[in-house]
C-alpha cells in the first residue's frame, strides 16, 4: 500500500522555466511533508518542508505547496537550472514519530 | 562537521549468505534509520534505533535486523539473503527528537548485489 505516490517517474524541462513536482499521498495522519534531491551516488539531501497548518512554503528558488483537502503536495522550482537535475522524493511524517513514508521519487532533467 | 559514513560502499552476495552493513552517523546524533532503496519503489523504511534501542519499525521481514552500539554507530543485517534484497542501503542519522521536522541526514548508501 504505497502512501505516497509520485505519478511522474520524470520530468524534462528548459533551463530557466519552471519545474512542477506532484505528490499525493492517501494517509490523513501525515502532518508533516518534506522534500528531498538526490544526486547519483550520494544519499538524499534534505530541501524543504511544509507542516499541515500552512498551505505554502518558499526557500529561494523553490517553493512547496500543500492542498490538505486534496491530499496533495508540489514542489516548485524557478528558476530550473542545469544543477537542479536530480532525483526529487516527496516524504510525509506525523508528528508523533520520526518514522518518514517517501514517494517513488521523479527524475527532472534540466535542459541548457 | 563529518557526515554520514557507510561501509562498504559495495557488496556482492550470492543466496542464502548473510551480510552485515554499517552506519556511522553525525557527531551528536543519537538516532539512525536504515531505508531500502529499490526502483520504482522509492525509499523503504526499515528500521530507527535510538540510544541503542528499536524505536520504530517498517514491514521487513526478521531476516532484516539492527543493532546501535554506545557510539550510535549502527549496523543492520540481512541474513539468508534472496535476490530481491538487491538495492541501495541507506542510513540515515539525526539528534532523536522524534518528529519528522528533525533533519535526517543521509549517507552515501551501500549497493548490495544478490547473485
């Protein structure tokens, strides 16, 4: 039963614009959502966040969205830029526990 | 600061051995998860140690264990190793608040092969 789903296995997008991340996750215990990028060859690093009281988060150039009555979370980047290809993990957690239920992970693919 | 460290980097098992892979966390932390990577699956959560004690566990079956030592250093085995266990190990390590708004900090993982 996979709780948190990324539909979208990649994403290819042009230097410059934005990129669109998805998440949807099924369980309404999850409070807590995260964003991680992964490199090859290097374990995950830690982006940003979002709690459930908030419906927005910015960092820079990127941006986490969360629609609690849809179950659904995005990640915004803009601009894209060459570096920012990676592997990107949605996460959720409850704030009881540590323990994080990750999605499948999207590959973006930035295009000079 | 030091990060996470994971030894080996690399391993090559055939069937039914047992492997044992190890953790070293960031000074100061005093928890460890350990994630099974596989494609298309994401990031499997195992198991989290906390001052040398489970505090959390995934759906794994037993032949999936873990220890954490003094240090925090952690170690997970993998005993009668099957060839669907092939996947990327990753630990990862943070303070031990129990809430997921404290960081985890993850390690270079370790690829497993199973022939």
């Amino acid at each position: 039963d996979q709780q948190v789903k990324q539909n979208s296995p990649s994403l290819s997008v042009q230097e410059g614009r934005i990129s669109i991340l998805n998440c949807d996750y099924t369980n309404s215990m999850f409070d807590y959502f995260l964003w991680y990028k992964k490199y090859p060859a290097e374990g995950p690093t830690f982006l940003i966040s979002i709690s459930s009281i908030k419906d927005k988060n910015e960092d820079g150039r990127f941006t986490v969205f969360l629609n609690k009555s849809a179950k659904h979370l995005s990640l915004h980047i803009v601009p894209s830029q060459p570096g920012d290809s990676a592997v990107y993990f949605c996460a959720a957690g409850e704030t009881s526990g540590s323990r994080l239920t990750f999605g499948e992970g999207t590959q973006l693919t930035v295009n000079p | 600061k030091a990060g996470v460290t994971q030894t080996p980097r690399y391993l090559i098992k055939t069937r039914g051995q047992q492997v044992t892979l190890s953790c070293s966390p960031i000074s100061g932390h005093r928890s460890v998860s350990w994630y099974q990577q596989t494609p298309g699956q994401g990031l499997q959560f195992l198991f989290e140690y906390f001052s040398e004690t489970q505090r959390n566990k995934g759906n794994f079956p037993g032949r999936f264990s873990g220890r954490q030592f003094s240090n925090s250093r952690s170690e997970m085995n993998v005993s009668t190793l099957e060839l669907g266990d092939s996947a990327l190990y990753l630990c990862a390590s943070s303070l031990g608040q129990n809430k997921p708004s404290d960081t985890q900090y993850f390690g270079p993982g370790t690829r497993l092969t199973v022939l």
